[in-house]
C-alpha cells in the first residue's frame, strides 16, 4: 500500500480471464489492506469493506483460494489456539487451503504479498478498494478499467474488456450497468455520422460522482441532453422496489391466514380442551383447527367462499364454539389435510359453516310459534266453545258420555 493513498494491483491477476470480477476484486481489496498496522485478515472483516452478501464474499475468497492466489496455512499455538496466516500470490500457484504449517511465527490474520521483482502493476485509489457501498464486481471493473486505459492505444469497449473476464454477456452486462451506477465510470455518446450510429467515450472517476448522470448524449444539431442523474434514478428505483414488496406483503396477508399469536393460542387451546383433542384426532389437525378458531374469533377480516363477513355475523358464530361443537364438527366431517393446499382456510370455512347451520337449527329450535291463520282461530274457538258447554252440562247433570 502505497503512502499516497493508491494501492498496487499485479496486472496478471486484472488479466486472468479465467477469474471473476468478484474475485478480482476481493484480491484488490485484500492488497490494500496489506501492511496496515494490527490488520489481521478475516471475511468477517472484508466484509466490512464491500456491499456484498455474505454469499457472494464467500464464493470470491473460495475461488482466490482455488486458483492459487490465496494461501491459507495454520498452526496451533502451546495454549491449543490455532493460529491462521495468509500468502497473497502475484502469480497463480498450486492451491493451499487450510494446510497445517508448524513454522509459522507470524501474528494471527497476518497476511503478506509474495511478489517478484517484475514491475507489471496499477495503482489503484484505496479510498476506493475500501469503500462499503461499492460491491466486488464494481471493484474488479475499476481496476481492470484503470489498467486498460493506460495502454497506448487501446479503445475501450465492453466487449474488450469482457475478454478479461469469465462472466459471460448477460451476467457481465448486468455487472457493467452497476459499474456505471456506482459513479465510476461516465459514458459519452457521439454521433457517428450515419443514422442510428453512434461512438462512445468512457471517463473513469477516482471518487465515485453520483450527482451527474453517467450518460450524456451529443446530438449533431450541437444540443446535449442526458438521462436523469444517479441520485434520482437510484431514488426512483428504491420507491418502484418499496412498491412491489408492499403489493407482496398484501398479497401474502391477504391469502395467506394470519399467523396465531402464543398467548392467544394457549387462550383457544384451553377453551377447546386441546388436550382432549389431540388425543382422539392427532397434533396436526388439532392444531390446524386451533389455527381456524383463530382466525374466526381474531383476525382483521374473515374471507368465507370469497365473501367477507359482518362482524355481528362472526361473534354469532364464536359465541357457538366449543369442545362440544368440535368434536361434533371434526366427527362429522372425513379430512385428508394431505391433499388439501391451506388446511387452515380450508377448515375455517367448513367450521364456520356448520356452526352457522347449527345456530340456525337452534335458533328454529327456541323461536316462539308463529301467529295462527284465521282458519286456525275459528277451529280453536270452535273448540272451546264446545268445551264450555260440555263443562256447564256436567255441572247441571245433564250430560251423557
């Protein structure tokens, strides 16, 4: 690491066309760390200097590793802890992944560049290599950008420098429309005379310039005109994101159940007598009916057949449940929850069904009678006018059975 605040990149390791981007560019950021005092090398600690899922850093230090640029040796110290050093190569070598090596007397995360005297390098901006919102890839193209543009001579094009590289065209045309959106790297597009022809121009910038647009178009009439800068298209594409997961997030509410809190659960299984339940119908359909007590009794709105139903309507048909109507409806009911998708919407409808049927049958069941027709009253006076009579000529002596 220089004191100049650049770092030196061999250019071998910018050229391997059989090393990723990633790669490359966790081979960068690891050279500028080299010979920063107490640095002790770990992914956990690259992981701080790069934007990068854990995943992704992974696979980019497995495949240093693999390709004989990354040394892992170990050994274990009088206490029994181990200690780890690393050797970052100039030149691939044959791999050495976690080899014990009882010689070591370097600190724990030392790592050290073994180099030659050829002086075949690029200096590259550490600010750069160490900033943590510019990913790997991004990291790797400003390097090999950097060195290639130094040659005299040489046009830049994505296409040459795909040639450097191992992605292939779709993976690598992702990968440059994320260096340009980093502020790294600034394209010009001129006119070519012919019609629909155009000539390109790259700019690289030392410090990342998110303020400007990293397209600009010159017309031949001699007007300029660009797309919209960095800043707002990376704000326009945080809110059409924000967006689309708010449409997931209300799209997955909406089919799937809401989930049943602890101690609201506990609450229904006691009511239910769940212990009981389990015993004659097994742990997966008690607890599946408990989930669809749950959400007639609890959840925000309750989709029956498609249609919603009225509050006054669903407290009518929780004052019904019950151990007893459970049992009555699990006993009544055949299910296989193998072959149905959401068991728990599935159940919620049937058991709302049937105790809504059962509240109408009782409900018939305790309602008043209804008003007698008019034929109906006649006969009843009919009735009881021969049965006063009948009384009062027992009462004279004078009826006769």
């Amino acid at each position: 690491m220089s004191a100049t605040g650049y770092t030196t990149i061999y250019n071998e390791v910018l050229r391997d066309s059989t090393l990723s981007l990633d790669a490359k560019g966790l081979f960068a950021v690891i050279k500028s760390f080299i010979g920063l005092p107490d640095f002790a090398l770990s992914k956990r600690r690259l992981g701080y200097a790069c934007s990068d899922s854990g995943y992704l850093l992974n696979a980019a230090w497995k495949e240093l590793k693999h390709k004989g640029y990354l040394q892992h040796y170990f050994s274990q110290s009088e206490n029994g802890a181990f200690c780890h050093v690393y050797n970052l190569m100039q030149h691939p070598s044959a791999p050495v992944d976690f080899v014990y090596s009882p010689s070591i007397d370097r600190p724990n995360g030392d790592v050290v560049c073994i180099s030659d005297a050829q002086r075949d390098y690029t200096n590259i901006s550490t600010a750069i290599l160490r900033d943590k919102t510019i990913s790997l890839a991004s990291k790797g193209l400003f390097a090999l950008v950097s060195h290639l543009m130094k040659i005299p001579g040489f046009v830049l094009r994505p296409e040459g420098i795909r040639s450097f590289c191992m992605e292939k065209i779709k993976h690598f045309s992702t990968l440059w429309k994320r260096f340009k959106i980093s502020g790294l790297l600034k394209q010009h597009r001129h006119p070519a005379g012919e019609e629909n022809r155009w000539t390109y121009e790259y700019e690289i910038c030392e410090t990342p310039d998110l303020e400007t647009p990293y397209l600009t178009n010159y017309h031949a009439d001699g007007s300029v005109s660009t797309i919209a800068t960095i800043d707002g298209f990376l704000e326009k594409l945080k809110k059409r994101v924000s967006r689309i997961r708010k449409n997931v997030r209300s799209t997955k509410k909406k089919d799937k159940p809401r989930a049943v809190r602890r101690k609201e659960r506990r609450q229904i299984e006691q009511q239910l007598n769940a212990d009981a339940l389990r015993g004659r119908f097994g742990n997966d359909l008690t607890g599946t009916v408990v989930t669809a007590v749950y959400n007639i009794k609890h959840a925000n709105k309750l989709f029956i057949k498609g249609a919603e139903i009225a509050q006054e309507r669903r407290e009518t048909v929780a004052q019904m449940i019950s151990p007893e109507s459970v049992e009555r409806f699990l006993d009544s009911t055949a299910l296989d929850l193998s072959r149905i998708k959401n068991p728990a919407a599935y159940l919620q409808t049937a058991l709302f069904d049937f105790l809504e049927k059962q509240c109408g049958t009782d409900a018939a069941e305790a309602a008043p009678n209804r008003p007698l027709a008019d034929w109906e009253q006649a006969w009843l006076a009919q009735k009881a006018e021969a049965r006063r009579r009948r009384e009062e000529a027992i009462a004279r002596g004078e009826y006769q059975d």
